[in-house]
C-alpha cells in the first residue's frame, strides 16, 4: 500500500504523487507517515518534507503550512515548496551565507527574528539542492 498525497501552494498544486513513506518538517520536529498512520492534522514548520517512492529518497523545500492526513491521503497546504531540480546551488549557497550574516548584524528583535526566519529557508532550500 502507498499514500497518496498533494502538496498544495497558493497558486498551484505542486505535486500529487505516491509514496512508500512520508517525513514532515513539524513545528514539533519531523514527523514519519506511513501507510494506515492515524488521522491527523499538524502545522508544519520551514524546512524538508522527505518522501520514500520506489526506493528512492526526494527532498522538497517546504516554506511552513499545514498536513492533514486522512485514510492514506496526504494533504499538504504550504506558503511555498521547491524541488532541488530548480534550485540553484551557488544561489542558495549564497542565499545560505547572506541569512547567517543577516543573523550576526542583527541589532533589535524584529532584525533577529526576520533573519532567524531567512536563515531556516535558506538551510532547507540548502539541503534539498546538495
């Protein structure tokens, strides 16, 4: 048995694929979905949703959202989700260097938590294209 799942943007569904098994980014640290998992809804954090199909592990950058999984079914609703295969990999080296940066000059709150933000997205879009 597999689970089926969609990964839904807002202006787009990204993906609806199968998959063997399932790793979600949670705000409460990854979460494995396998087939018959109990019904569930849970927000998910920035960073990599991980899927096990045909043997083979793919990684996708999520940008935070929410997972409802439901008899097999896998909805993922997301603010963003990118593949490693449109990635570019000095850019998101680049982008990796800059959002640490950006965390060491912050001098006030709201610079500390923007660039806490800008360094997760670009940890995860880091991971998923290397």
């Amino acid at each position: 048995m597999t689970i089926k799942f969609s990964i839904i943007t807002p202006d787009r569904v990204f993906l609806n694929n199968e998959a063997d098994e399932i790793i979600l980014p949670t705000n409460t640290g990854q979460m494995g979905i396998l087939t018959g998992h109990a019904p569930l809804i849970t927000a998910l954090d920035v960073g990599v949703l991980l899927f096990r199909s045909n043997k083979k592990w793919i990684s996708l950058a999520l940008m935070g959202g929410f997972a409802l999984i439901q008899e097999n079914n896998l909805t993922v609703l997301v603010n963003e989700a990118e593949s490693g295969n449109t990635i570019n990999y000095d850019g998101a080296l680049g982008a990796l260097e800059n959002a640490r940066q950006q965390l060491v000059q912050a001098t006030n709150q709201k610079e500390k938590v923007s660039a806490q933000f800008s360094l997760k997205r670009a940890q995860a879009r880091f991971q998923v294209v290397k």
